[in-house]
C-alpha cells in the first residue's frame, strides 16, 4: 500500500493535458496544410512537424502568403506548448512525490534481496529505540507502519519500510517473512500485536517472534498466539527505575554494555556450531579468554538449560548458546571462533 500521491497525480494530469495539446496541435497543423496549401497528407505532416520541431528544413512546397500566416501561428502555439510539456517533465522529475515513489520502489527492491533480516512492527516510540539499537549494531532490519507521519523519517535513515498493516498476510510476504531471521511486534495496541503474531505465526511456524504487551492478560494471549518473548516496557521500565535507585553501578554498566553509542563494551551471543574447535573442550581448557578476551558469563546448553557464571569444567558442546562481554573486537574473535553470531 503506498500513501496518497495527489501532488503526483497533479503533475501527471498536468503532462498528460500538454502531450495531448501536442498532438491536437500536429492534428490542426495537417488539417490546416491541407485545406489552404492543398498538399497531400504525408507533405502536411512532414511540414507540421518540422514546423512544430524548428529544425529549419526548407519549405516541402512553395507557401501561399496564408500558409505563411498559419506557419507563423503553428510555431507560436507549438513553441508555447513545448514550453508547457517541458515544465510538466520538469515538475514530474523534480516533485517530491516522484522522489518518495522512486525511493520506495529502490526499497522494494532491497527488501526482496535481503537474508536473516529482522521485521519491525510498528514505528512508535518503542519501534525507533529498537530500529535505533538494531542500526548501532548493523544488523539488517525493515519497518511496516500503517501512519504515513513516519515514512518520511524512515526515508531520511536510509531504513527499508512498508507503509502497511503488518498483520496482513501480504505486507507480511513484501516484508520478505520467509527468508527473516526475526520479528519484532510493537505496534500500539495489544490487539494489533496479537494479529501480527497470528499472522506471521501462520507463515512462518519456525520464525522468532517478540512482542510487546501492555498487561498480563496481553502476554498471556500472545504467548498463545505464538510469541517465543513477550516484553512489558513498563515492566521492565519499573525494574530499572528501582535499579537505577539501588544499584547504579550496575545499571551504569549494562547501559554501556548494551545500549553505548560507541560500542567500546558489548554482550553478544554465539552458537558452537559442530566443526568449532571449542566443542568437547571445558571452558578452562578452550582458552576462550587467551585467544578472544571476552568473558563467558553464561550458557544456554542446547538443551535449554542457562547456565550462569558456569564453573571452567563446563564442557562445551554444539549448540551451546556463549554469552559474553567484551570489546566488539574481542566479540567478533568469540564468533569466529563459535562459527556463528546468534544476533548479530
């Protein structure tokens, strides 16, 4: 769905009553060649166009003085009607609306080539603090919005959108849901969030979902609906708050660490895949901390169990989830080394 384009259709209809102009006027020129001068119908319109055209090709017969005359009145009126076609292309080409359609086409294009994406739901004020973090960590992503106030942020941030429903089957598909490694369902209402969810739990059985719930009884539904996370800004807005109050430093820390514009300090997931040299080694013997610098401070086993602060006799095994703090440097060492970032 694209948003309204009056301003464009303006233009269009302007374009289109000029071309039209031009060919009344070739139309006028014929007749009018034909009746004075009596010349045949290729001379007429071999003589219209050149006139029309101001090439200054000689004269196909010798003019009478009233074809003179009406030569004379065919290149003012064709001089001024190219003057009026060339203001409408050039409106057309200059118009903002032309730009925005142009760009949104350029968009299209780029979400149907996109992998491993994540899809954001809604662009509020929750949406831009997610598409914020994701962009600060180059991980690729696309919006759906239904208010058209947004899109032309969205242009501006270079961000892929669609200006759509997002619990519509369609703009879910333009979204690119089955090559997405992700959705993000944060749209303004609780109903709307529990749509999406539906719908993209109908396309996509395997696809990580995460919602935004306003209560409990949301979350409950959502869960149902097929969400694998379903976060409570106001939740865990109260459990900062009363952690920023008792416990600064850490808070401090972890907005650094998660949220820190220049990334000098980081948390990521990796996945051991099965060829990584760290499966069947303990976390002492892997070296982890001698060849990347990060720090392990859990583990989510492949069989779901999290493991906090696991002990250095703690076997590693493919499929294990490594979560760690470092520099990005240190971080992308540990992916290299796991075989796969989870996130990133």
């Amino acid at each position: 769905m694209e948003p309204p384009k009056s301003a464009l259709l303006v233009v269009l209809k302007e374009l289109e009553l000029a071309l039209a102009a031009v060919f009344c006027l070739v139309a006028v020129g014929v007749a009018g060649y034909r009746l004075i001068e009596g010349w045949s119908f290729p001379d007429s319109l071999y003589m219209t166009v050149i006139t029309l055209s101001t090439v200054g090709f000689s004269e196909v017969h010798k003019l009478s003085p009233p074809g003179r005359l009406f030569t004379m009145l065919l290149i003012v009126f064709g001089v001024g009607i190219a003057l009026w076609v060339a203001t409408a292309m050039v409106q057309l080409v200059l118009s903002r609306d032309t730009r925005s359609l142009l760009r949104r086409r350029r968009m299209r294009n780029e979400i149907s080539r996109m992998r491993d994406h994540f899809i954001v739901c809604g662009y509020g004020r929750i949406g831009r603090e997610v598409c914020a973090s994701l962009r600060r960590r180059n991980v690729p992503h696309v919006v759906a919005d239904t208010d058209p106030s947004n899109l032309g942020e969205l242009e501006d941030l270079g961000t892929p959108f669609i200006h759509g429903d997002a619990s519509d089957d369609g703009v879910l598909k333009m979204l690119g849901i089955e090559r997405a490694r992700g959705l993000i369902a944060v749209a303004g209402s609780d109903a709307d969030n529990t749509f999406i969810v539906l719908s993209a739990r109908a396309l996509r059985p395997d696809l990580v979902i995460v919602a935004r719930s306003t209560n409990p009884d949301a979350e409950r539904k959502l869960m149902a609906a097929g969400a694998n996370r379903v976060m409570s800004p106001y939740v865990f807005g109260a459990r900062r708050i009363a952690a920023a109050a008792t416990q600064p430093n850490v808070v401090e820390f972890l907005d650094v660490a998660m949220q820190g514009d220049e990334m000098s300090l980081a948390l990521e997931e990796a996945l051991v895949v099965e060829n990584s040299p760290l499966v069947g080694r303990t976390l002492a013997d892997s070296g982890i901390r001698q060849r990347s610098g990060v720090v392990i401070v859990a583990i989510k086993q492949a069989d779901g169990t999290l493991v906090s602060n696991p002990p250095p006799d703690t076997v590693i095994s493919p499929g294990d989830i490594l979560i760690a703090v470092g520099a990005v440097v240190e971080l992308e060492k540990l992916v290299r080394l796991a075989g796969k970032a989870v996130i990133a």
